[in-house]
C-alpha cells in the first residue's frame, strides 16, 4: 500500500474543491485532489451545471431557429429528441474535462481517482475501481465532496420512468408528457429545456410563487415564459405518492389531482456527500 504525504489533500475536484486546491497551491502547499469519478470536474462538470446549461443553449438555438420568420423561407421547423440534444451537451463536458485535467498538471497538483475514507484525523484511504488502496497523509484536508439529489424514500427511483435531476441524463427518448416535482431552480430550468423540445411539461410547485427569492416581477415573467411555452404550473400542490405503471407514472397529490405522464422528473432538494 502507497504513502503519499502532502501539505493539503483536497476530497472533491467541483468548483469548490478546485478552487481550494488552486489557492493551496499559490500559497506555496504541497496539494493533492481526491475525485471519487475516473475524471476530474465533479458533480458540477459531469450531473449539474455544465450539462443543463449546454443543453439550455442547444435547446435555445433550436427555439430560435423554429420561432424566427426568416428561417421559414428555408423549411420547417425542426424537432430534435432529448438524446440527439444531450449529444451537445457530452461533448462539451469532454473539453470541460480536458481544460480542468490541465489546469491540475500545470499547477503541479497529484490527482487521485476513488473514494476516500478518513483512517485518523491526518490520515485518508482512497480505494480505486481496481480495489487499489493509497495512503495519503496531510496535515490539513478540504472536504467539498458535493451534494446529490435527495431522494425520498417512499418513490422508486428503481423505475425505468421515475428520474433525478442526475439520472435525467440518462433519458434515451422524448417524452410526450413529463412531470417535474420541485420548482427551483434545477426544476424550472429543467421545465424550460423539455418544454423547448416540445413536450408538455406539468410542473408541480409546493410554494405559492416560483423562485420566491426572486423579485416579484421576474418570477411573474417566467411563469408567464414557461406557460406560453407549454409548461402548466401547479402551485400549492404536495404529492402523496408517485404510481410507477407500465407505460409512465401517475402522480397522486394530496388535493385528490391524478396526474399521469410518460416520464417523472423529481428536483425537489439535494443532500450532502459527505456518507459516501
């Protein structure tokens, strides 16, 4: 088993970790970078910010190409599925991944691909896919593993139709119909994008405005966007439970709606990585 000692060991290669690890090294610190995926960029690069905002621009560009009046002297408009689109998006999670690995190499910072556990107060085991085990000693660690989609444990995720905000990126098909449970940030934006390919979007608020941060005038102006672009909103609506059937889901709300739909979308809060 190697040992490998270092001034600062890094668990999570996010922004958070990479930004961390940067600064450690510009202070003059030995560092090492802990990442629990074979590549470097964390849940932001590979589940979250990266992925959702190339396949909003994709999905921008096709709206804009079906809805402008000069393009119509060239032909119709045209439809793109959900896999053709996150084509784009995994393309542009490649160059995310090339520019981060390159940042790490020239900043002289090791990188370690597992899932590392504390052994003592100063002391990591980070255990590979290949069951390869390495020792890291430091005299400080940064925790910045992320967080991941909260699941509750009454709806099952096991269902080739129930969906994450994370496993959404792995729909091999365009729904007709899809409900998104959860009105954030993550689900309204998640709206906007399937609502862009054509697909009617149900999406279930249990607040009384959407992004209630927000000020009142923006809020007011995506309900009004994502209405007229086939999104029905539901707000001060709670589910009860979610019916994964053979052809979709039906979801049952506690005002007695049913609702049935092709695919089911849950964004209804994260939680931390810290247990894995």
């Amino acid at each position: 088993m190697a040992v490998y000692n270092y001034d600062v060991v890094v668990l999570g290669s996010g922004p958070a970790g990479e930004g961390a690890a940067m600064n450690a090294v510009k202070a003059g610190r030995k560092v090492a970078v802990v990442d629990s995926r074979p590549h470097v960029g964390g849940n932001s690069t590979h589940l979250g910010t990266i992925p959702s905002k190339a396949l909003r621009h994709s999905v921008r560009q096709i709206m804009q190409y079906n809805t402008n009046p000069l393009f119509r002297q060239i032909g119709e408009p045209r439809w793109f599925s959900f896999p053709d689109v996150l084509k784009s998006a995994e393309s542009v999670i490649g160059k995310q991944v090339t520019s981060r690995t390159s940042y790490y190499a020239r900043n002289r910072i090791d990188i370690f691909f597992g899932t590392a556990s504390f052994a003592d107060e100063q002391t990591v085991e980070v255990v590979s896919a290949n069951g390869m085990v390495e020792t890291l000693v430091a005299s400080q660690f940064i925790i910045a593993t992320g967080s991941r989609p909260y699941r509750p444990s009454d709806i099952d995720f096991s269902h080739p139709r129930v969906y994450d905000s994370d496993t959404i990126l792995t729909l091999s098909h365009t729904p007709r119909r899809l409900i998104i449970y959860g009105a954030g940030v993550i689900g309204s934006e998640y709206a906007s994008i399937f609502s862009g390919l054509g697909v009617l979007v149900d999406l279930i608020d249990n607040r009384d405005q959407l992004l209630s941060f927000l000020d009142d005038e923006i809020s007011d102006a995506l309900s009004y966007h994502l209405r007229n672009n086939n999104v029905l909103i539901r707000h001060n609506e709670e589910y009860e439970r979610v019916e994964g059937v053979d052809n979709g889901v039906i979801l049952h709300l506690k005002s007695g709606k049913k609702i049935k739909a092709d695919a089911f979308l849950w964004c209804n809060g994260r939680t931390g990585n810290t247990d894995k």
